[in-house]
C-alpha cells in the first residue's frame, strides 16, 4: 500500500505567511503538466509490486490547473502502477470553485476537496493576500457540496495577528455549520523568508500573545467536538468517514511518492526529494535526468524512531511501544525522561499506548524532543 503525492507548484498570488514552494508565473504551467507526467513515467516503474491506494494534489493550488490538465497527469499515474483507490484529494482555492469546474472534477474521479479558506474575516483574508471573500468562500463549499462532493475540508488558521477579539469564534462557527466532514486548522507561523516574517522582525507587527493563542485552541476543541467532529490528529478534526486516508497514510509510515519540484518521496526507509527549483525540474525533464535534481538519504534506526514518535504522538492514537521495537529496535519506555512526563501529565498510558493529551497538544512537539534519541 502506498500514497501519490503530486506537487502543483503555481498560486494566483502570494499570502503573507506562506512558505510552500511556488511561483506565480503562470506562463509555464503547460511545460509542467508534460513535466509531471515525465517523471510519473520515469519513477513509477520502481514501484512496482507497491499498490497505491490514495491520491493527492497539493500545492501551491493545484486548482490553479484546468481540471482536464490534472486529469491528464492523475491518467499518467494510473497507467504506470497497480491501483485500489481510495480516495483522490484535490486543493483547491474558493474563487476556483465556479459550478463548472465542479463538475469536471466530479467527473474525472476527484472525490475530496480541500478548499483552501483560512478564515471567513474580511480584515483577516485582506491581511493574508487572499483573492476570495467570505460570502465567496461560504459559497464555493456549499457549491461544492451541490456539485455532489461528500469529502470536503476546510483550511483554517488561527493565532492571527489581526481581527477582532471574536474572530476566531465567528470562524469556527461558521464553518461547523457548512456541508463539510474535515477541518485543517493551523496555528499561525512565522516563517522568516515570508512577509509575515518580515513584518515581525522590523516591529511593523506584533504576534499575539501565546495565552490568547492557547484560548484560541481550546476553543477549537470545544466547538468541533460539539459539532460532531473527532480530533484525531494536532491539526485535523473529521466527522463520520471524514478521515484524509492520505495523510493519515503519511503518520503511520506508509511508503509514498512525491512527484513534482520540492516534493518528499519514501520508500524502505529511504528518503529523496526534488529541489525546490521549477527551472531545474523542468530542466531535468527535457532530459530524463530526474535523480539529477534529487537529494536523498537513509534512515537508520534512530532517525525511524524519532520521526515515528513525531507523526505517532501528533495523533490521537499515539504510538504503541511493541511496534517502535519492531520498527527500530529502540524501546520508547526505556527513554529517561519518559516518567517525568507521565507524572506531569504530559504524557499518559492509553490501552497500552503512549500519548500526548488533547490539553498537550499545542505544546506536544517539546514533549516528543524529550523522548527522542
């Protein structure tokens, strides 16, 4: 069983907190569709004896492609490996939602949407450099839930640095009342090349306080659970059958292949990834030299425990101790720190796993740093 991660690396335009790899000159957006299926056609033959099960567009915003253009690249991946699928994710921004592009995706196979809304605030999604209104996001999912789609999520973010006192408590309620089974929500982060991380190192703006930031997520937790939905992972929140199959596929350590630039490959506890560089991807493409432009390495059993600790205890379920040992032959209860956090209540015992508590969460990546080897 494997995942298809393919990596559309073109927005409309750049938000202020972004770091994802993408560009905004659309001019080459052809040259990279016939790239994307060149190197599908040179790396899946490696993959043979993999079934893929899952499939996902990802960006960037991969709605920035005609549907006929990703349904050309998702033809290229199924003619070159054995599939059972079972689900087909693609991103997508509101303003790229109209009812007919709906429909084309609807019928080229496409079965979850995740709309890309980050917040329903006028003052907010003017900050963030985002092309679509509220009343246009609000709109493009309920079209979207007429156009027959039964998966969508919504992106949220919270622990902004605008809007009102009340914003996130509007956000949330308004999403909880859409025809959606997922939320993404995100705590707010300053990455230094962003605009955002510009703004904060000259003083021109403040972060909030981390007390309100806290505020924010407990409240998360209190609205979506009141509104049916289950938090399985820090950021990610499903109602019944809502699951992304995708991405829980990525925190349980199933083998997956990137395609595109930037994007992350995994396979037998190997790694390799492309350069973040649209002109050396598609350079390697005129001349079928993809690992040209690759970086890659080889997890040995350190490296596997730790990052099976980072995507298992991001998760509800945590992670059991007998499969780390299978897995990397280290022992997570024999780590010296381990009874600390137990006694402290960072950490606790479930059915004979090991997790962080709901409470925990936002703090949990300092917890997993004091488990690791």
């Amino acid at each position: 069983m494997a995942g298809l991660y393919v990596h559309i690396p073109f927005c409309a335009r750049a938000c202020t907190y972004c770091d994802f790899h993408f560009t905004t000159r659309l001019r080459d957006r052809e040259d990279m569709v016939q790239a994307l299926i060149a190197e599908l056609r040179s790396a899946l033959p490696a993959w043979s004896g993999q079934t893929f099960t899952t499939l996902y567009f990802g960006g960037g915003t991969p709605s920035v492609l005609r549907p006929a253009e990703l349904s050309a690249i998702a033809a290229a991946a199924m003619e070159g490996a054995d599939w059972a699928l079972e689900e087909w994710t693609v991103e997508a921004n509101p303003e790229d939602l109209d009812r007919e592009t709906l429909d084309e995706l609807k019928a080229a196979g496409v079965d979850r949407l995740s709309i890309g809304v980050q917040s329903f605030q006028p003052e907010v999604l003017d900050w963030m450099n985002r092309l679509h209104g509220a009343a246009g996001a609000q709109n493009a999912v309920e079209r979207a839930a007429e156009a027959g789609f039964e998966h969508l999520s919504l992106d949220l973010i919270y622990g902004v640095p605008v809007g009102g006192e009340d914003r996130w408590e509007q956000d949330l309620g308004l999403a909880c009342t859409l025809p959606v089974n997922h939320l993404s929500c995100y705590i707010l982060t300053a990455e230094p090349k962003t605009l955002y991380g510009h703004q904060l190192a000259s003083g021109t703006l403040s972060p909030p306080p981390d007390d309100r930031v806290l505020e924010e997520y407990a409240r998360l937790c209190e609205v979506t659970k009141s509104a049916g939905f289950e938090h399985y992972e820090v950021s990610n929140f499903a109602r019944s059958e809502g699951r992304s199959r995708h991405n829980s596929a990525y925190w349980n350590g199933t083998p997956y292949l990137g395609i595109g630039p930037g994007a992350h490959s995994f396979l037998d506890g190997r790694r390799w990834w492309n350069a973040r560089s649209n002109a050396r991807y598609l350079q390697a493409a005129t001349t079928s030299d993809f690992p040209g432009q690759q970086e890659t390495e080889t997890l040995g059993a350190k490296n596997r425990f730790n990052e099976a600790l980072i995507t298992g205890l991001r998760r509800v379920e945590g992670v059991a101790p007998a499969d780390l040992i299978q897995l990397t032959g280290l022992d997570v209860t024999a780590q010296p720190a381990l009874q600390g956090l137990l006694d402290t209540g960072r950490c606790e015992w479930v059915d004979g796993r090991l997790r962080i508590p709901e409470a925990q969460w936002p703090l949990g990546d300092a917890t997993t740093l004091e488990l690791m080897v």
